[in-house]
C-alpha cells in the first residue's frame, strides 16, 4: 500500500503543468529539440527560434510527416516534381537558419491525406525518430488546451499523432521490438513547445530581436508556397523585384509584442496526457 501511494504521489507531482520555462528559451544551451510538422514551411511557425537554439548550442532536428506534394495550384507540377521542390526549398531555409541538412527527416506520406494514413504506422516512426533522437523538448502543433484547436486537415493530424507518439514512446512495452530488437530506450520528452496555438493558449514569447531578416531570407526559399509560383513555378530563383515583394509581405507576417519581434507558443511541461488541459 505505501508502495502504491508513493507511486501515485509521485505521478501527480511529474504531471503538474508549468506554464512557463523555468529558463527563457532565449537561454536555453545543450538541449535536443525535436520539430514535427505535417509539411515542408511548418517550421516557419518557429523559424527564428529553431534557429536561435541552434546557434546558442542546442541539437536541432526537423521531421515532416509528408512530401507536400499536392500544395500547389500550378497545373504544370506533378506530384513527384513538387515533392522535390518543396524538399530542397525546406533544406535551403534550414541551412539558413545553420540546421544541417542531416537533422531533417522527412517521412514521405502523402501531401493533404495523413488523417487517413494508418495511425499506428505513422505513431510507430514517430516513437522511433523519438527514441533514437531522445529530445528534451518538443515542438508540434497545439492540439490545444481545454478543447480541441481547430487546424486543417494534415495539421490536425500532425498534432494528435506527434502527441500520441510522445506518450507511446516512454512506455518500454509499447512498440517493444524497438528496444529488444533494435537497441532503442524508452524515452520521456520533459517540454512541449506547442506552435500554432489559440492566441488566448499563448503563453510564451520568444524575443527573436537580430533573427528578423534570416527568418525572412529563410521563408524566401518557399518560392512554391509564398510567391507567384504557387499558382506558376518558373524555379527556386525570383526575380529582383518579386524576392523584395515577396519579403516585404513576409516581414508583415513578424508578430511584435510592445515593439519587440516575438513568436509566441504556449509551453508544456510533464506527462504528455496532460498536453491538453
């Protein structure tokens, strides 16, 4: 019985949210951060404090769950060419940002279908890219807090799996054969820094003051997704003219908080069934 009580009390106390990281991310040296998005540009969300982290000493790596190879509107573009471009698009944007190309992982599923993918499958790479990186905090979409956060389609799905993946992974019976087969741990993530939140979720702020112009030189390289190539891809090269148009918009995009350029995410810590309350 003081067995059991002992092991509840220290449950509860692993659980407690704190909605705020002890040490500012702006601060944060010598942790490994795990991104998942549903698409090449997800990252774009925390672009500047992807690459912040990396630059103060910590252990960036990117996984996209699909190709993006439906994202367009350009009629001239097959799936297999604008998987492609999206794929060096995103790795030409990380290189901005210093990420290496070698930290970005791409899953390969299809562009617009991940809810009708097979969950177990997808939950099942998701625990192993986790077990084998064994980050300390994670970035992924915001399934949100108290009540489900309405994303589109692939969005939606990326946030359920890569929270059910999270939780799967800790668990040294679930997906067993990666640790008796494959050498792999179990693995707990300690922080959540969940992107694209409801803006009354948001509780964190990340001062990227020096990071402006590298998030929008690194946005730039979406040449399919932010310029007039979604609807007529003439190659990754804009003109003069249309890169300063197309910066230009992208600057508007930078949230400023009292003066101050910011992204905002809402922060978790604890056990990942808690990730929504």
């Amino acid at each position: 019985m003081k067995t059991l009580t002992l092991a509840t009390a220290l449950l509860f106390t692993v659980t407690v949210v704190i909605c705020q990281p002890e040490v500012p991310i702006e601060e944060w040296k010598g942790k490994t951060i795990l991104l998942i998005g549903a698409h090449p540009d997800d990252d774009s969300y925390s672009m500047a404090t992807l690459g912040m982290l990396n630059a103060n000493g910590n252990d960036v790596h990117i996984a996209i769950l699909t190709t993006g190879n439906v994202g367009t509107l350009d009629p001239k573009l097959g799936m297999m060419d604008l998987a492609l471009i999206r794929k060096q698009e995103e790795q030409a944007a990380l290189a901005t940002m210093g990420i290496p190309t070698d930290h970005y992982i791409n899953l390969g599923y299809d562009d617009g279908m991940l809810e009708y993918e097979d969950k177990k499958e997808v939950v099942m790479k998701l625990v192993r890219l986790i077990r084998t990186i064994k980050p300390d905090v994670l970035f992924a979409f915001d399934p949100g807090k108290g009540g489900q956060r309405w994303h589109k389609a692939d969005h939606r799905a990326s946030a359920y799996l890569s929270a059910d993946a999270a939780r799967a992974a800790m668990w040294p019976l679930m997906f067993q054969g990666q640790i008796t087969m494959e050498g792999l741990e179990a693995h707990m993530v300690e922080e959540y820094i969940l992107y694209d939140s409801a803006d009354k979720d948001k509780d964190t702020w990340v001062d990227i003051t020096g990071w402006e112009d590298r998030k929008v030189d690194a946005m730039s390289k979406y040449v399919s997704q932010f310029s007039s190539g979604w609807s007529d891809y003439k190659g990754p090269e804009l003109s003069e003219e249309e890169e300063k148009e197309v910066k230009a918009q992208l600057r508007k995009w930078i949230e400023y908080k009292n003066g101050i350029p910011v992204e905002g995410f809402r922060y978790y810590k604890g056990l990942p069934d808690d990730i929504g309350r």
